[in-house]
C-alpha cells in the first residue's frame, strides 16, 4: 500500500505539468483480434473522470478508457481515449446538480450510443464516486448497457464521507443498483482513506484513491494480457466475476527476509478494506515476484490468502517473474461474493471472530464500505 502512496504523491507533482500541454488522444485501435479480450474503462461523473485521467496516464497496455460526464468543464479537463457528454437537453452541459435521477436519465437517452461504444467488449470496468448525480446516476445503466452486450462488468466505486449524510443515503441506493446491473461491485471507503493519509493535503489524499483504483485496474488487466509462469486468462477472470456480488481487492508488497507472510499480512491488513471475506464465492489470486521466487513461496502466499475461504470457494491463482520485483513479492488477489453489510443493507453489524494469518483468533468487524500519444479529443455530444 506504501507503493500506491507513494505513487500517488509523485503524480500530483507531475499533474500540473499534463495541464499545461493540449492532452488529446487517439481513436480506438483495432480490438477485433483474435484471442485478445477487448477490455474498457469507463469513468462515470466528476470522480470516474479523474480515474479515467490517471488510468490514461499511467498507460495500460491493451485497455480502452471511456470518460462520460454531464458536465462539459469537467469533461474537457479529463484525458481519455473516447468522451461522451450525455444529457445535453436536460442540463445543458451543466452536471446533473447532485441529482442520480438527472444523470440515470441522460444516460438513458445516450443508451444508443453508449450501446454503439461498448460493443463487443469482453470486460468492463465501471468507475465512479457514489453519492453524487453523475456517477450515481450513469453508472449502473453503462453497467446494464455493458451486461447486455455480453461483457463481465465490474463496478469500481468509492463512497462518500461520514459527515456527507445526504450523499451517504444517495451512495448505498447506487451501489445497490449497480451491483444489480454488475456481476462484481469493488468498493472502496473514503473513511478509510481518510483514516491512512489523515495529514495529507487534500488533493494528494484523493489521489491515492485514484491511484488505488487505477494499480487495482492495472493489476487486473496485466494479469490477463501478460504471460505469466502458472497463467491466469480472461476465462478465469469470467469464472470468478460471475460469482457475483461484492467483492474485496487485495493488495500486498514485501521485501523483507520473511516475505512470503509479510505479502499476506499486508494484503489482508488492506487499510482502504474491512471486510468478512470467509463466505467468498471466488477467489483470484495472482502473484509477481523476482527471479528468486520460489514454486513453494508462491504455493504457500495463495494458500494463506484462502485458509478462511470455504471448501466450495472457486479459487483461481497464477504467478509471474519480473525482474523489478528482484528480492521482493507483490499479491493481488480479488474475492468475490463477500459479506457486506453497508453495501447491502444495514442487517448484521455484530463483531465476529476471525482468524488471522498467524492463526490467532480476533474480532473484526464484517461492514466494509463498501501515456500514450495524443492527438485530439472525441466528444461526443447527446440529447
């Protein structure tokens, strides 16, 4: 997690300097190849933007990045492959006022198109702040729209403050809606993040959630494009996301001399994460490790990050060397159909043993809260 920090403190120094150059980019290559899953991301509303921006920074080998807002200003501030302004007859370019029924309805009225945009894809990754109107609103029909053209959608979202009561109550009725459009809805806690970086200014607080969000998108789409020694494909990724539900994203680093439990200890110690995960339907598990990694250390970091899954958990792991990982390890790992009580209602708050890595008992509580070259911006402009 230390990583993700730091890389997000060292793009806010660099994103002042992206601003002063004309960012456009090019159109959509050539997906049609065969044996090459198409995959998109598709950032709904103010905060899905910002996530598109990043991800289209960072640069993701293989991956298209959609922007749609109903906020003209902010969609020419964001850098994506393709942006659709929606909802023009309803807001004038002018955002949807915090209003999901404004944003639901001008993508409703752009679902011809958004149809058009999202053909053919085999995965799709929706990005979003819930609990305002764009994201709130866009996210659960691009989510529907991407479903229906026969995609695996996964919903990416972060959730509002404490103090943010109205957008709270906002929040919990999109991330319902959009895990009934999704197959799998990842959510990640504002208050947690707040409660990891509280001394940081603002702007780099947010950006470690866009960086979180982006490494965790990255990570995904690196497992399934690049070879690795035991292969994960995107046949796995369908298997697991069609378990359905919530899911929780893991992630873990080490470089210390016991590495092999210090990547678990640090993945289930997530500090943007807290969750029951030990009823999770699925699990995907990928490790990236130097020349030094060992079968058995592999072996042994997928074993410990499933010892609490149950026996009919669908567990699906993989590996890959890397030469930067030299002396080091990196896990990722995605578990799906875990229990959530903020996401899916308030029912069972009460604290519940869990067992940790080292097999001590503790108690936990089972609510989470849930660049390439450029040549001119595509907007497209709907009614």
């Amino acid at each position: 997690m230390q990583t993700i920090v730091n890389n997000a403190l060292g793009y806010t120094e660099k994103e002042d300097l992206y601003r002063q150059f004309d960012n456009v980019s090019e159109d959509f290559a050539d997906a049609e190849l065969i044996g090459t899953p198409r995959i998109l991301i598709v950032g709904c509303g103010g905060a899905g933007n910002n996530t598109s921006t990043r991800m289209h920074d960072i640069g993701i080998d293989g991956v298209d990045i959609i922007a749609i807002n109903t906020d003209k200003q902010d969609l020419d501030r964001c850098r994506a492959d393709k942006k659709i302004l929606v909802g023009k007859s309803i807001t004038r370019g002018l955002g949807a006022g915090g209003d999901p029924d404004v944003g639901r309805r001008a993508a409703e009225l752009a679902r011809g198109t958004l149809s058009e945009v999202l053909a053919d894809s085999d995965l799709v990754f929706v990005t979003a702040g819930m609990g305002g109107g764009t994201g709130t609103g866009v996210a659960p029909v691009v989510a529907d729209i991407a479903k229906e053209c026969g995609a695996i959608v996964v919903g990416m979202v972060s959730t509002p403050f404490h103090v943010e009561r109205a957008r709270a109550i906002k929040a919990e009725s999109g991330i319902q809606e959009l895990s009934d459009a999704a197959h799998t809805v990842i959510a990640l806690d504002n208050n947690r993040l707040l409660n990891y970086v509280p001394n940081l200014p603002m702007k780099q607080a947010f950006s470690v959630m866009d960086q979180l969000i982006s490494e965790t998108v990255k990570g995904i789409s690196d497992t399934i494009t690049k070879d690795s020694l035991i292969n994960l494909d995107y046949a796995d990724m369908r298997t697991v996301m069609n378990c359905g539900g919530v899911a929780v994203m893991l992630f873990g680093e080490s470089k210390t001399r016991d590495k092999s439990s210090d990547v678990v200890r640090s993945a289930l110690n997530h500090p943007l994460l807290d969750v029951d995960y030990r009823g999770a339907t699925g699990c995907l598990v990928h490790i990236t490790g130097g020349p030094d990694l060992t079968l058995k250390e592999a072996e042994e970091i997928a074993s410990s990050l499933t010892y609490e899954l149950g026996p009919h958990a669908n567990v699906i792991w993989g590996a890959r060397v890397e030469e930067e990982y030299e002396g080091g390890v990196r896990v990722m790992a995605i578990m799906t159909g875990v229990e959530s009580a903020q996401i899916i209602g308030q029912a069972h708050q009460q604290r519940v043993p869990i067992r940790s890595v080292e097999g001590e008992i503790k108690q936990m509580e089972p609510m989470p809260v849930i660049g390439r070259g450029h040549k001119g911006p595509i907007i497209e402009y709907i009614q």
